[in-house]
C-alpha cells in the first residue's frame, strides 16, 4: 500500500533548490516542493564548526518515489554531504494524499 513522505533536504541557495525542485515536478517525482528561504545553519563540518546560509526544500511525494527523489537530488547537489531525510507522513488528508498520487503518476501518453 502506497504512503505519503516528506523529503527534507537544503541547499545554498533558494536558486539551486528552485532548480532541483522544478526537476522533480516536471519528472513527476514530486507533488510539489516548499523552498523556505532564510534558514541558518551551525553545523560541525571537518572538525570546525561552521555557519552558512541555506534554503530548506521539502519535498511532497510517494514512498515509492523516495529512492529516486534521493537520487535525482543527490545527482545535481553542490555538497558533497547533502542533507537527505525521508520522513514518514503519519497521517494525511484522503483528498490531498490522492492528490500527490495524482500528480506523481507516470503521465499519460497521448
């Protein structure tokens, strides 16, 4: 039984995270991805602890996509290390889950 899940990930830029999510929309790997822009990052990277500026990218699709979401980010991510989560949506509206089951599809060849 298909499930819903959020992918997590960041970027650099909100122009890099744009880039990465208008792939996965128009490949129909996700529903729809939220760039949250802003985000402030302190994290230790190779023994210093370090600050950079980042966009948030949330990725809304089907469990069955994770695998290949995963792939197509880490695929064109600037960092060698990207952040990549895939977490369980533990409910979901009815109306809304058939809308990410919609939207992500194989498309129909005319």
């Amino acid at each position: 039984m298909e499930r819903a899940v959020f992918v997590y990930t960041t970027f650099p830029s909100v122009v890099e995270a744009e880039k990465a999510g208008n792939q996965l929309v128009a490949a129909r790997l996700a529903a729809c991805v939220n760039i949250l822009p802003g985000m402030v990052s302190i994290y230790r990277w190779q023994g210093a602890v370090e600050r950079a500026e980042e966009a948030v990218m949330i990725v809304k699709t089907r469990a069955s996509l994770a695998e290949a979401v995963r792939a197509s980010v880490r695929a064109t991510h600037p960092y060698d290390t990207p952040a990549i989560v895939v977490l369980p949506v533990e409910s979901v509206d009815d109306r809304y889950f058939a809308w990410i089951l919609d939207a992500t599809a194989p498309a129909e060849s005319a």
